[in-house]
C-alpha cells in the first residue's frame, strides 16, 4: 500500500472526509489520515494506554482476554455483529462502521508492557473477536506481528479469527509462536457464492482466496478451524449451498467448523434490513417474521438448521469439530457453546483433526 501521497484530516475537516459523521475527537488520537488506495475511508491514529481487554464475567467465550488493534472495519460486512460498539466513539454502526477505522498506533509495545506486569497469569488472548485484525489497514500498520511477537515471548497462549488473506503474511511468525505457546487460528468463511460474499461483505477477500488460505494454514502445520458464521435465511442455507460449503472446507483440509445462524443484534438489524430491502425486497417480510422483534431466528428454524448443519459435517467427515446441540437450541440466546477445533490453543506439538472421510452416506434428515 503506497500512502505517499496520504492527507491529514484535521478535526473539524473529519466529517468531509468520509461518509458518516466523524465525530471527534477521539481519546488519544494522534492524527486522522486519508489516501487514495482507500477511497472514501478515514483512519483515526490513536495511542492506546491499555490494550487488554477482560471479558465480562459469564461469557461463554472459551477465553478471558482479547486484543482489538483496530475499531471499525473496512471489510463492510453488512451483518457485522460488532457495528453498535462503534457507537461508543460516538461514530454511527452503519457507514461510519465501515469508513472510520480507529487504529491503535502503539498495541504492540502497550500489550508488551501489560504482558510483563507481575500481575499476568497468561491466560489465552483471543485476537479478532471485536473487529477484523488482518482487514486491509493491517497491510500499511503491521501491528499483528508485534502482538503475536509479544504474547509468543510472555509465554500467553493465543487465538486468531480473521477473513483476512493477509494472515499469510505472518505464517513463519506464527510457526514459531508455535514453538513457544499454544496458537489457534480460524477462518471466518460461511458461503462459497462469490457474487453473495461480493454483495454482503465487499471489503473482504472472496470465499475462494479464503480457501486457498486455510490450505496454506494446514500445509504449513499450523490448525486452522472455521466459524462457518452467519448463515443467512433463504440466502445461504440451501441444501446445495451448506453441501458445497461444508465439501470446500474439507477438501481445503479445516480442522473443524461451528455453523451458526444470523443474528441481528441492534445497530446490525438495522443496516442489515435495510440492505435487505435494497437488494432483496421480498425478503423482508419474511426475516421480520423470522426474528420478530429479537436479534436471534426462532427455535424452530435454529432446530432446522441445527439437523442440516450435523448431517452435511457427517457427509464431509468433520466428526471432531464442535458445532450445534440441543442445549444449544434451549437456549434463549441462542449462541453456541463452542468453538470449531483448530480455533482454540492446544499444546505445543498437538495435532487437531482434520475431517474424517467416512465410506458410507447417512439417510437424509428430514427437513423442511
């Protein structure tokens, strides 16, 4: 990325400089820069004095701390579970979300310091869990591999969740951190359609180059699980389109996958909808009824998709990844209780399973 010929965008001047209101000034914050390779997005400099975020006590989260180097996303994702949280830096979740990133200029050297407090029990640091660490600013910041450097020399286990090709970047990095702590990575891949990937997540990389990657992943060693998340309504969960979803991860040699449907939490609904209506009209009706006046489909479809997702991982010989349960359809909130294998950190020299190929077919559930 060449930012030769970038801009500094004063404060008053923000809000021209990309499509939402920017609203400054933002804690911390060292400078906004625009350039061309990124038309129409702002990025917000800032200087962070904590990194390390504690997950709220009751989570079901498999970790306890995370990492976000970057708040907004250039990946556009329009059902982006996290939009809302980009209404704390008084941005909006729509636009804003997705054209004023907030870049921690310093994690690197502030997580190194937090790692080396007497206070630090290393426990696993999950990295991508708010917004996507490898989207494109990652290419110019290179903030990962001083955080992943970081928590490799304290001896912290950690996890990566991207959509991001850029990971491939750090595939030696993150070979060594190997050596040193448990590593886990995952790719976030829940469609092989690329005009449908290309109309609801336009700054990601395309399904096939995500592929591509987890093969990468698994030739060099390294456990790649993936959070085959959201699965869209009438979009994305046909038969013939989780067949071909769950055969290219297999084929691509993921060491597991966790499903899960849609879920539309307020500032994501939203924009969700409202993209929806744009490209998709006579679906609306049909979504509202789904999630009727909630952020989670009803029992009865997560029941449906529940039986597709088990036979189709069954069919493709993913037998020792996590994945739907019927705890899981009891609860209210509707989350799933587990992570795909390859995701969280196992020990070092451990070996995640890869999909298992079965000889037979099992019978067709019945569906509908």
């Amino acid at each position: 990325m060449r930012w030769d010929a970038q801009a500094l965008v004063p404060a008053p001047a923000a809000e021209a400089a990309g499509p939402g209101p920017a609203l400054l000034p933002l804690a911390g914050l060292v400078r906004s820069v625009t350039t061309p390779e990124f038309a129409g997005i702002t990025f917000h400099e800032v200087t962070a004095k904590s990194v390390l975020n504690k997950v709220p006590a009751g989570s079901r989260m498999p970790f306890e701390w995370t990492v976000n180097p970057y708040r907004g996303c250039s990946h556009a994702c329009v059902y982006c579970f996290a939009r809302k949280s980009h209404t704390y830096l008084d941005f909006d979740a729509g636009l804003d979300f997705d054209s004023q990133v907030v870049v921690k200029v310093n994690a690197a050297e502030v997580l190194r310091k937090e790692l080396a407090k007497p206070s630090w029990t290393r426990q696993q640091v999950a990295l991508g869990t708010n917004t996507d660490p490898y989207q494109r600013a990652e290419g110019r910041y290179r903030l990962l591999p001083g955080i992943i450097s970081a928590l490799a020399d304290s001896g912290t286990p950690l996890s990566i969740l991207t959509k991001g090709t850029l990971l491939a970047r750090d595939i030696p990095l993150l070979k060594s951190a190997a050596t040193q702590v448990p590593v886990g990575l995952g790719i976030s891949l829940a469609m092989t359609t690329e005009a449908l990937s290309e109309a609801i997540e336009p700054g990601t990389p395309g399904p096939r180059a995500r592929l591509k990657l987890v093969s990468r992943l698994r030739e060099a060693g390294l456990p790649c699980g993936v959070m085959a998340m959201p699965i869209l309504p009438w979009l994305s969960d046909s038969d013939e389109a989780l067949d071909a979803l769950f055969a290219s991860l297999a084929a691509a040699g993921a060491t597991g996958v966790t499903a899960g449907a849609l879920y539309l939490k307020p500032g994501t609904r939203e924009w969700f909808l409202k993209w929806l209506a744009a490209n998709h009209p006579g679906l609306v009706g049909r979504y509202r009824q789904l999630y009727g006046t909630g952020s989670y489909a009803s029992k009865e479809y997560r029941g449906w998709l529940a039986g597709k997702v088990r036979y189709f991982k069954a069919r493709h010989g993913f037998t020792h990844s996590s994945g739907f349960s019927h705890r899981d359809l009891d609860d209210p909130r509707g989350e799933e209780a587990e992570y795909p294998a390859g995701i969280i950190p196992e020990a070092p020299g451990s070996q995640a399973p890869g999909p298992v190929r079965s000889g037979g077919q099992a019978g067709q559930p019945t569906l509908f």
